[in-house]
C-alpha cells in the first residue's frame, strides 16, 4: 500500500503526549503512513488570535486523515472559543457527519457496572443539530438580554446520520436503538422519529427501538448488554457517548471517529477525554483512547491489519493489568507495554 498521509494536531494539554504515544505505536504496528504536525491549540490562539490560520481547513485537505489529540484550556481561552475555532469547523468544512464512538470493556478493565457483557457503537450526528450554532443574544447586559439557541435539523442531515447508522447496524447484530426527546421537542425529535419510522422499511432485517434520551441513559446504566447500536442527534450523543465512557472504564478508552463517509474529504480520528489541565505535564494520561482512535483511523484507510495489530496489543497489556486503573500507570510505562505486545 502506497504512504498515506496524516495530519497531527496535538492540540492542548494531554493531547500532545497521548498523540506522540499513539504515533509510536502507530509505527511499530507496520501501517504506512507519514505525518505532518500543526502547532494548532490554545497557546497557538494566545499568540496569533484564532485557533488556526485563515488556510488551515485548504491546509488539511490534501491530507487522507487528520489525528486530533485534544484542544482546550479553559482557564485561558473560552471553550466556545477554542472548540467552534477548531474542532466544530472542521467537522463541517469535510462533511464529517458521522461521530462514531465504540463502548466495550477491554480484557482486564473493571467498570463501575459489570466485567463483561456489553459492546456498544454510538453513533451521534455531528454538524448540525443543537451544535449548529444558530442564534444570538440581544440586550446584553442589561436586564431584558435574550439568548436564543436553535437547534437545526435538515431532512438530509437526519436521514443520512439514520442510515449510516442502519447500515453500521447491518454488519452487527442487527439491533437499532434511535433517541429523541419528541414527547417534548414536538417538531425537530417527532420529525426524526418520523424519519427512523421511514428508513426502518428499507431495513426490515434490523430490530428498531425508540428511546427517549432519559430512558436511553437508564437503560445504558441498566441493561447496557440490551444495546448494539444507538444514533442519537449532536447533544443528545454527545452526552450518551460520555456515558458510555464511564461504564467502559472511564475517559481514558474514550475512542472516537469523525467520519466523512463519501470519503470526499479527510475523517479526523481523536481521543474524548479532553484536554484534562489539571493532569497536563504529569506524565500519567491514559494514551489507550489514543491508541484505540489510531486503530480506527488504520481501519478507515483501508490498513486493517496494522489497525487490528493494535488493538491486540492494547488488549494484550490491558489483561495484564496494564492502564486499567486511571493514574496508576504512567503514559511512557503503557505505552512501552502496548508496544511489547506489538514487537
């Protein structure tokens, strides 16, 4: 296979050793790529007032995926600052609607539920809805200031989101769980459950259930080995998916994918777990969300026996007991193990 090239963004905080980690691992799993880095962060914002150049989102499309690490430092620039001047636009200039989250326990992990027993695909649409960013606030300031947030859901967002995530569901078990809130959003949540009603008949092999969001996150506590795959809107995924985390053994197995699947544009590939600057420079990040990302960004460019290589190491060093308890091993000392199960 020809070299395909990567875009890294280390980003803030834990991103920057959990991307250098999962690089390392990366390599020593035989994939053939080559990479470029980009100082893109909040320091980056301190220094020149936006987050990347006016030619960043040119600047990425020539590459065949992108590696995020993390991006904010709230104590110094405003998330909505740092995440609408980075993250959310280029999700949208490559029409990377598709946000997937895998929530399974690797061997050896204990979560907070149970040992064994779930395996979970989130998927969460990822450019529109409640995270569009139509609105405003008027007055402000004063004691009559207005803020308007609405949520914008388009036929086409919706239905292609409900039929990826039908299709995700036909290579699994075939069971579909779609999550609203339309006992009280009467228009934008009725119209999607109206829309998975819809698809469902082009799907009669797959077993269709509808949660409300509330619900969906009881049953993901109660019975998460019920569920194979869920799709959700830009909110009410982004609160499942951590969720999920959680009942994997926390944030530090948080893998996720930004997938533009035409393929028209780059997929970025990142870690969940966030920027975490309260343990920044200790040396002690979980990097197995990076590493698990890397697999799925191998797996997307068509190299899935390095991505499958991967994942087997992680596997291999979490049964050992290695990076299953948050803060007990330090970044170097998994990462040496993940890739002694890959030598």
């Amino acid at each position: 296979m020809s070299m395909q090239r990567i875009a890294l963004i280390p980003g803030d905080g834990i991103g920057v050793p959990v991307t250098q980690a999962a690089m390392r691992v990366v390599a020593a799993s035989g994939a053939s790529v080559e990479t470029q880095t980009f100082p893109w962060s909040c320091d980056y914002y301190l220094e020149h007032g936006h987050m990347m150049p006016a030619d960043g989102i040119e600047t990425l499309r020539g590459f065949d995926a992108i590696f995020l690490g993390a991006v904010g430092w709230p104590a110094r620039v405003p998330d909505s600052v740092s995440l609408h001047g980075l993250l959310l636009p280029i999700r949208k200039a490559f029409v990377q609607y598709a946000n997937i989250r895998p929530h399974r326990l690797l061997p050896g992990v204990e979560g907070p539920l149970r040992k064994t027993g779930f395996d979970i695909l989130c998927i969460r649409e990822n450019t529109e809805g409640e995270y569009s960013g139509a609105g405003g606030r008027v007055h402000q300031g004063t004691d009559d200031e207005v803020a308007v947030e609405t949520s914008i859901f388009t036929r086409t967002g919706v239905e292609r989101i409900l039929r990826f995530a039908f299709e995700q569901a036909m290579t699994r078990r075939r069971k579909l769980a779609s999550v609203t809130k339309s006992n009280a959003q009467r228009h934008s949540m009725v119209f999607w459950d109206e829309m998975t009603d819809r698809l469902a008949a082009e799907y009669p092999e797959v077993e269709v259930g509808r949660y409300h969001i509330d619900a969906m996150c009881a049953r993901m506590v109660m019975d998460p080995d019920s569920l194979d795959v869920v799709v959700a809107s830009n909110l009410f995924g982004d609160i499942l998916t951590d969720l999920g985390a959680a009942i994997q053994g926390g944030l530090g197995f948080a893998a996720s994918a930004n997938i533009n699947p035409d393929r028209s544009a780059p997929s970025m590939f990142e870690p969940v777990h966030g920027s975490a600057p309260d343990i920044a420079d200790k040396g002690i990040a979980n990097p197995m969300a990076a590493f698990w990302s890397a697999a799925m960004m191998l797996d997307h460019l068509g190299q899935s026996e390095p991505a499958a290589r991967i994942m087997a190491a992680m596997e291999a060093a979490t049964a050992q007991g290695i990076g299953t308890v948050p803060g007990r091993d330090t970044t170097d000392a998994i990462t040496d193990a993940v890739l002694g199960h890959l030598g």
